[in-house]
C-alpha cells in the first residue's frame, strides 16, 4: 500500500474538495507513491509527533492540522514549522491534513462532538452551498436508459435519501458533420435529425471528474453535448457545525457539568445563565464564534464550540447559552476516531494512535 491508497480512504471519509478555501489540506510533505510502513495519527504535528511516528516505524503521519499552513519561505530550523518539516523530510515521513474537510463532513468532527454528547437527530448547523452540479446531456433515445443507469452508478442522481433521480425531456436532436467527422447516427456532410432524451441528473462536486468519464464513456455520439452547471443549493450532509437533541431536557447548570464531563474539559467559559432548560445543542469544534448567529437561528438552547472572545459572548443576547470548551477539547476525540476508521479500512500493517497530548493551552 502507498500514500495515496490511505489518502484514498480518507477522501471517501471527507473529500477535500469541500475543505474552507482558507484551509491548507492534503499531502504537505512527502511523496505520494511511497510504500507504507505504518500510519500514526495525530490531532497536531509537532516535533515529538515525528520522533513518536520514527519510534513506531510510521512514515506517514495523518494529522488533522496542517503543520504548514502559510507559506515557508526558507528552512533553516528556526521555527518549529521549518524543524517538523526537516525532521519529516529527513526521515523519509510523509505529513497529510485532513482538517475542514473533516469539520465539513456529515460523520466528522461535529457529528463526533454530538455522539460523545448522546444527541439525537444529528443536522448539520451551516450546510454548504455550491457543493452540487448538475449535469445535463442529450443522448438517442435508444442509448438513453444505458446513459442514465451508468450515471447512477457513478453516484449521479443522489439528492438526501433518494438515488437514481433524474429528468428526462424527449426532443429532436440536430447536426451535421463535417468532412472530418465520424458520425454514429447518420452521414458526414448531411443534416441529420435523430430522436433524443434530454437527460440531467444531480451529482456531488467531488465526483466530476468520475461522472463526466462515465458520460464519454458510454454516449454512443462522437461528440458529446453537455453542459455542467454548479447549484447554489446547500448540501444538507455537508457544511459546518451540527445541532442535535438531549433524550431529556437539562438545567442549564446540570448541563455544562454535563459537557464538562463528557468532552473531558478542565474548563468552561458560559455566557450568563438564562434560567431556562436545555435540550436543543448546536456544536463546532474548534473556533466556533461565526456560528452565533446560525445556532440562534435554529432554536438551539446551548452553542458549544470554542476559541469565543470578551464580544462574543454579548453576541448570545439573552437567547442562547454560549459554552467556550476550549479548541483541542473540542478536537481530541477526532484522532482516535480516525485510528477507528482507517484501522478497519487497512489490515496490512498498524494504524498508530499518537499518545503525544499536543494541546498547548495549560490551566492552573
């Protein structure tokens, strides 16, 4: 197995393509096509991760952080960016960052946080837009059934709990082909009109590329028509954040305890009380503030997240409970998660879990 069999894996679990476009994911350091000797996961990369990841024979390291994130513009060891990176590069380690690809996904790092919390009817907060396509075709009608259903089985026409939906409109097609041209229906130099199925289907953005080869594939035309557009529908499976439910109502301080408890945090920073009971919980691990607004929105009692400032906690403005459980509190679930899921996809050698707590706020 090589790099890019477990980067496989991972993209099925969370594609990057639905990374935020300030995030920095993907293979970082190494080389793709290298064999694999081992995979440590961590939720940061720190120098102590390499030497963990050296110890246990580990030459890739999947890290829901990226340890680059802005530009390096020289190595020299003096930062510890430029020594994790030297210290990788020297011992033949690859570095992979799953990070927003992973907040984004519907089975991520917010569904983790709503799973260590028992909530119950699990919905994303902010789902994102320009996640879908659609595609449109026309194909003989004859050729129309073999189009759709190959489409279907490369994912197309999945909308929510439904496959195989698709639109079909029958028409008259028309063309003419030049000297040069190789026509399926009908002679080079002539007009040629032809019974066709005007076929469109919805399909996510991460398979494209699958999906248009499917298409050229199995047209019978040497030339195909079609056209892809991308839709502003949000994506109920995919964006930021999650609310859910408690099976039962809470006081609202017997439900920070409760957080506190659950998401093994040493501290809780909380808006003021507001003397109702808990039962609808909106999450976002890691730095959560731009999520106020949406968690409001949803009737949620309780926004837990992390990372809030002095004004944010103004922003609950007698509506919502604000719990601040602090950013790795948010994430330390994550890495052993993904220990889980990649343990189960790969059975050829050890998927490590890095024991290295790299969380650097400390509490007195």
């Amino acid at each position: 197995m090589i790099v890019q069999d477990v980067i496989n894996h991972l993209h099925e679990l969370a594609p990057l393509n639905y990374a935020e476009d300030f995030d920095n994911v993907g293979l970082l350091v190494g080389d793709k096509n290298q064999t694999v000797t081992g995979v440590l996961v961590t939720l940061d990369t720190l120098e102590a991760v390499v030497d963990e990841a050296i110890e246990n024979n580990c030459n890739l390291i999947v890290s829901f952080h990226p340890i680059i994130f802005k530009g390096l513009k020289k190595l020299t060891g003096k930062t510890y960016v430029e020594r994790v990176v030297i210290k990788a590069i020297q011992h033949n380690i690859a570095i992979f960052s799953i990070h927003t690809a992973l907040d984004n996904a519907f089975e991520g790092v917010n569904s983790i946080i709503c799973d260590q919390l028992q909530l119950q009817n699990k919905k994303i907060l902010i789902p994102q837009s320009g996640t879908l396509k659609k595609l449109q075709t026309y194909v003989p009608k004859e050729n129309a059934e073999a189009l759709r259903t190959a489409l279907f089985n490369a994912g197309a026409g999945n909308i929510g709990n439904y496959d195989s939906c698709s639109f079909n409109l029958e028409g008259k097609g028309t063309y003419k082909g030049n000297e040069a041209s190789n026509p399926t229906l009908g002679q080079k130099g002539e007009l040629h009109t032809e019974n066709e199925i005007l076929i469109s289907v919805v399909f996510a953005k991460h398979i494209e590329s699958k999906v248009l080869k499917v298409l050229f594939n199995t047209h019978p035309y040497e030339e195909v028509a079609y056209e892809v557009t991308t839709l502003d529908n949000t994506n109920q499976y995919i964006g930021m954040g999650m609310i859910g439910e408690l099976s039962q109502e809470m006081e609202e301080l017997d439900c920070l305890q409760y957080v506190k408890d659950r998401m093994n945090t040493e501290c809780v920073r909380h808006s003021k009380f507001l003397n109702k009971h808990i039962k609808k919980i909106a999450v976002l691990g890691g730095s959560g503030s731009f999520a106020i607004g949406a968690a409001k929105a949803s009737g949620a009692d309780l926004l837990v997240t992390a990372d809030l400032k002095y004004h944010d906690f103004f922003s609950a403005e007698n509506s919502i409970l604000l719990a601040d459980i602090g950013h790795y509190e948010s994430e330390q679930f994550t890495k052993s998660f993904l220990v889980d899921y990649l343990s189960k996809k790969i059975t050829n050698f050890a998927v490590v879990l890095s024991k290295t707590n790299t969380n650097p706020v400390k509490y007195l």
